[in-house]
C-alpha cells in the first residue's frame, strides 16, 4: 500500500492510499505491520476494513460516515451485553469521535447464495428459524435512550414511500410506452391502507452476506454491520431479506419464496399486515428500477 506523506489532521479526508497514516497519527497504540485488508472491502463502502492480528476486526470510518461508526458500536455494544438468540461483534476499543473502532472477529462465514438453492427441508428450517427468532428479538427490544440517541428515525415511512412510488409511476407513464404502469398503481392502491406505519430499530442492510454462520451452524447466526441501522417498521428488514433473495435466486421465484416463507414462519409478530408489508417493499423495488430505466433513456435522448 502506498503511503502519502502530507500532514494528517481530523479533517483530512482518509483514503486508502492514507488510511495507514491516518492510523499512524490518531492511533499510536494499533501496529500497522499487523493489519491485513479484508479482500477489497477495505476500500470501499463506509469503512475501510482491516483483521487486526488474528482476533479482531478494525474499521476507519470515512469522514462522513463517523456517527454510524458510533452507531454500530452504542448498538452492538447494548446488544452484546444481552441473552440472545444471535451473535454480534463485541467493540473492544472505539475512538471517542468515531475515527475508528476495533471489534472482536467472529468465527463464522456467511452462504453463498446459491448454497440457499441446495437446502434440504431440514437445512431450510434452521436458517428460517435463526433468522426469523433473531429479527424478533432485534424489532421487540426496548434500546435504552442511550443507544436510540445515535439511531435516527427514517426519512421514508410509508407515507413518504407511497407518495414517492406514485410520482415515479407518474413519470414512468408519461415517458415511456414500453412498461404498463396500470398493474403495478392498482397493485398499491390495494395494498396502501394495510401500510400502518411501526417504529422499531432494524437492521436496514440485511443482506446475506451480513449473515455469518458459526462453523457453518445454521442454528448459530451472527448478524454484522449494523451501522446503517434506523427506527423505521419492522417490516423493512424483511423486505430487504426478500428483495436479495427474489433478485438473486432462479426468477422463478420458487426458492425465494421458500427462503422468505421459512423466514416468516418464525418471525412473531401482532402484525396482520406484515405480508403485505413485504409485497409493497418488493413493488417499490420493481417501480425504482423500471424508474431508474426510464430516467437514463431519457437523459441520453
């Protein structure tokens, strides 16, 4: 890795040509010669991210992204002190303002996709039954004021969401002809009075590979990178869950809908509307991309 030799202040913005001199400056006690990247996660996203000798995981948060670096450790810091169904990084050492924050490594992998499409009926219990009594626990704990200090509340409840949605159908219909909006406007309008909006802390990013399996346990799940986690309905995290696994799995959506289904199965909730919840999330995605496609043919032309 290359190093630049400029002066390093709190604003300097870190990259990862600097990163290493960053730490030199502001983290005397971490040996450089004992970092190693994480693939190429380290240079990308929020954090660039580092193992730190053979136990524990140091991110450096950009300059703009120090308060979810906070956030993540208030969070899992609260979580870790819990008797959980799920497993999450302890933090170890974190700078006061968020520069940088060490975590202890958790001794797991997260699935390929793919592996999901190989599940015998067994195997897909278990993973339903980890995921879906994990995310109850996260959306029915009471987080002290403390940890809900740093987490701030969505800007998109489904109020917003709806009207957002309807003006992206609007815009869809007027510039193009090749995509029939009709299906998808009678498809919200029939699911907008089940969308009460809940507020809990969720996840927001859960993807799966934020899933980590302890020796390839699927009935031991640790859930990493909370640090875009936000107050918003309990739903959201398992609409993202579903958008991954529709997107990404056979289009014929036979084995997202297993995966999903296995998920719900043991995800308890008073909810009635929480299905459609789901379905609306999964239309969203459907009218953002067609959106996106239209809004850069129009552009080019």
């Amino acid at each position: 890795m290359k190093h630049t030799h400029t002066p390093m202040n709190q604003t300097t913005e870190i990259t990862a040509d600097n990163v290493c001199d960053f730490l030199k400056t502001f983290a005397t006690d971490i040996s450089i010669k004992d970092l190693k990247p994480i693939s190429n996660r380290h240079r990308g996203g929020d954090n660039f991210t580092f193992y730190y000798r053979d136990d524990v995981i140091l991110k450096i948060a950009r300059n703009a992204y120090r308060a979810r670096l906070l956030r993540e450790v208030k969070l899992t810091e609260c979580l870790h002190a819990l008797s959980m169904p799920f497993t999450v990084a302890k933090p170890i050492i974190v700078h006061d303002q968020g520069f940088y924050a060490m975590f202890s490594r958790i001794n797991g992998s997260s699935l390929p996709i793919d592996v999901l499409e190989t599940f015998t009926t067994r195997e897909l219990e278990s993973f339903g039954k980890s995921l879906g009594t994990s995310l109850t626990f996260l959306h029915r704990h009471k987080f002290p004021d403390e940890v809900l200090d740093h987490i701030p509340r969505a800007t998109d409840p489904f109020a917003v969401a709806i009207r957002d949605t309807r003006q992206k159908l609007a815009f869809i219909a007027e510039n193009t002809t090749e995509i029939y909006t009709s299906r998808w406007r009678e498809k919200l309008e029939n699911l907008q009075e089940r969308l009460n909006q809940r507020w809990a802390v969720v996840h927001t990013d859960l993807q799966i590979n934020h899933l980590f399996f302890v020796q390839k346990n699927l009935e031991q799940l640790a859930i990493i990178d909370f640090a875009d986690a936000l107050l918003h309905d309990p739903a959201i995290d398992l609409s993202e869950f579903a958008i991954e696994m529709y997107s990404d799995l056979p289009p014929d959506g036979i084995v997202a809908k297993k995966v999903i289904d296995a998920v719900l199965k043991h995800y308890q909730t008073d909810d009635p509307a929480i299905t459609e919840k789901v379905e609306f999330g999964l239309l969203i995605f459907q009218i953002g991309r067609a959106y996106q496609w239209v809004k850069n043919s129009v552009n080019q032309s």
